[in-house]
C-alpha cells in the first residue's frame, strides 16, 4: 500500500465533493496500474494548500508520513526545505522524458531535485457562452468588450498573468535581471508598457483583479463575471456547474506577440516514512508515469493536465482538437522565459512574496509602472 497526499491546486478548502472526485480518480489510477505494479493499493488523502504544511510536519514526525506527495511545484519545493520530502533520485531515463526546462523549476540552488515533474496545468480563458457570444482574441478587443458591460475576471498572482507579460513580450527584461545583465532600453519599455496595462485594466469598471482562482470559477459559475482567465485543473468543476454553457478558448494576445501561458507543473515528492519497499514501488510508479505511454493515457482520459513528456505532448497536440492553438510544447523562446521566471520564483518563497508585493502596488495605483519596473530589475538581480 502506498500512502499517497495530494493537495489541492489553489488554496481552497478541501470540500466532499472535492475528495470524492479524487478518490474516485485514484481509484481509477489504481486500476489501470495493476498489470506496472500487480496488487497496488493507494490510500489517498487530500489536503488545502494552508493546513498541508503543518499536517505533514505531524504525520513525519510520527513515522506515519505518506510514501507520496503530489502538488504544485512551488508547493512541493516548499515542503522539500521543511525537510518534508526526500529528494528524488532522477534516473538518465526520467531525465531523458521530461523537457529539460520543466526539471530547472523543479532543482534547487544545490542541485537537489525535490520532486518529479508528471504533468502541467494550462492556463486558458474560461466564459459563459449564454453571456458572451465571442470571447476576445486580443487584449484591445476586451477593453473594448469591457466597456460595452462584459465583465472579466483575471487573478492577480504573478503565475497567473505571465500569459498578459507575453503579450508585451515583457519578460526579457526579468530574465536579464535574473541572469544578472542590465536589461535594455526596449527590454525595460516593454515591462513599463506591460505594467502600464495592468494599472489601466484595473481601473476600468468591468475587468476585475481578484486574489484567487477560487473565487473567479465561483463568480463565473455565478454569473458575476462573464470571461475568467482559468487553469486546466478547474475545468471538472466548470463543466460541472456551467455545464454545455461553459466556452473554453485561448487567451487575448497583447500588442507585441500572442499570449504564451506559462503552465503549472504538477510534481511528485517522495515522503519521508516510506520502508524499502514502499520507496521501491513509488520510484517504480515515478518511473512509468513519465513514459510517452502513460503521458499520453492519462491526458486524454482526463482532459485537464497536458504532458511534460515531449513526445507524448506530440501526440496530444493531434488528438484534442484546438489543443495546438492553447500551448505547444516545442522550443518556444516564450515558454522558455516563461519557465525561468517560475523557477527563481517557485524556489525562493521570500522573492515570490515580494514581487507580488509589486504587482500589487501597480494594480492597486500605489506604485508607478515605471517605479515597479525598477524595482523588479532589482529584487531579481542576483547581487539584491
């Protein structure tokens, strides 16, 4: 038996209805398992990202800790330096499976990896077909639509708007912070121009800023808003609510590129209690879960997570209509940037912290873009 923990995508509590949708799919993991891992059997527990924490520290120290963890990889990284997991011995197979840049967001200052990539969350638009007939393709078609009294909901995490920084192809600047070089001129008008969207945006009356995903989905199913932007993992819920209703589409380009959305990589961590062979059969199902096989399976059964195998992202792209106009996953220079950012900051909580702080302050109008941008280049450098 292994002893599997997952936590929920957003902090949000952990509802019924929410662990009897997880059981349920563990069950069917379990099932379609039994001929990699004959006689497989899988306790699962499922936990809001605000208790995890504090819940496993008491499991661990008990000898009673679960064999795995499956979370974001921020939160995974988080629960690595709590001393929480071990790290995970990555064989040259994995590492030939999973895109080398999804393994950097999961590989610490010391070269620890503290967890295995397994699959992505992609970020979309969600809408309400009933409400709005055609979603926006770019970001001046949902100003415009904003003023005819559609109202949009995008959340205020940094994760959550890289989709708009790609846009102004803003992103470069950051990434020159973070490898310690001067962004250029260019560089630093596109991060100014990007943050000048996001203090406009905010201040019209139908484009709402909100803290979390959580609450857009709610709003949305409520009818309060009409477009949200929206991850791959809240579609179950979605389709549950909203049901032939709910429009699911890209996101707007902006005025320099099209949105490139980073993704959430879905990660597992290894526990700390496991005996022998409870490590063995975990690093036997962390093996076969990253084959192009599996990868391609478990996509299409569920229709929420995309690959980290590249092949297996190959054949997604084919098989789910439109799929290819949400992501790709080739070596776009974007996507690339994209997880670079999200590396530094799912691995340092602190700095997370801090540039939400200025993001904050941009949308909120207690800081100027071209404060804000200054003050990114800095806290990214490496000599800050």
């Amino acid at each position: 038996m292994l002893r599997v923990a997952r936590i929920m995508p957003t902090d949000e509590t952990v509802t019924p209805a929410d662990s009897s949708r997880d059981r349920k799919r563990l069950r069917s993991f379990q099932t379609n398992l039994g001929d990699v891992v004959p006689g497989l059997r899988i306790q699962p527990a499922l936990y809001s990202e605000s208790v995890v924490q504090s819940e496993l520290a008491r499991q661990t120290s008990s000898g009673l800790g679960p064999d795995l963890v499956m979370g974001d990889a921020r939160l995974i990284q988080e629960l690595y330096e709590a001393k929480l997991l071990d790290p995970v011995p990555i064989t040259p197979e994995q590492r030939n499976a999973i895109a080398p840049g999804l393994l950097q967001r999961v590989t610490n200052s010391r070269g620890e990896v503290t967890g295995l990539p397994v699959s992505q969350h992609l970020q979309l638009a969600c809408y309400d077909k009933r409400k709005l007939k055609e979603p926006p393709t770019t970001l001046e078609l949902m100003s415009k639509q904003s003023g005819e009294g559609q109202v949009f909901g995008i959340a205020q995490s940094v994760e959550d708007l890289y989709w708009s920084m790609s846009g102004f192809k803003a992103g470069n600047a950051l990434v020159s912070s973070l490898r310690g070089q001067q962004p250029t001129a260019q560089q630093n008008q596109r991060l100014v121009r990007w943050l000048s969207w996001l203090r406009d945006a905010s201040y019209q009356q139908n484009v709402m800023f909100l803290r979390n995903q959580a609450t857009l989905r709610k709003q949305l199913i409520g009818g309060q808003l009409h477009w949200i932007s929206c991850w791959t993992s809240q579609l179950p819920q979605l389709r549950e609510a909203m049901k032939d209703n709910l429009g699911i589409t890209s996101l707007p380009a902006g005025p320099a590129a099209p949105a490139t959305p980073i993704s959430k990589l879905q990660v597992w961590g290894l526990g700390r209690n496991s005996s022998p062979r409870q490590r063995q059969t975990a690093e036997e199902l962390m093996q076969f879960i990253v084959q192009p096989w599996a990868q391609k399976t478990w996509s299409l059964r569920y229709r929420t997570n995309y690959p980290v195998n590249p092949a297996a992202a190959t054949i997604i792209n084919r098989q789910i209509p439109g799929i290819e106009k949400l992501y790709i996953f080739k070596g776009n220079q974007d996507i690339k940037i994209g997880d670079e950012i999200v590396a530094a900051i799912d691995g340092n909580p602190k700095l997370a912290k801090t540039i939400q702080n200025i993001i904050n302050d941009v949308i909120f109008g207690a800081k100027t873009p071209a404060k804000a941008a200054e003050r990114l280049q800095t806290v990214l450098s490496p000599s800050s």
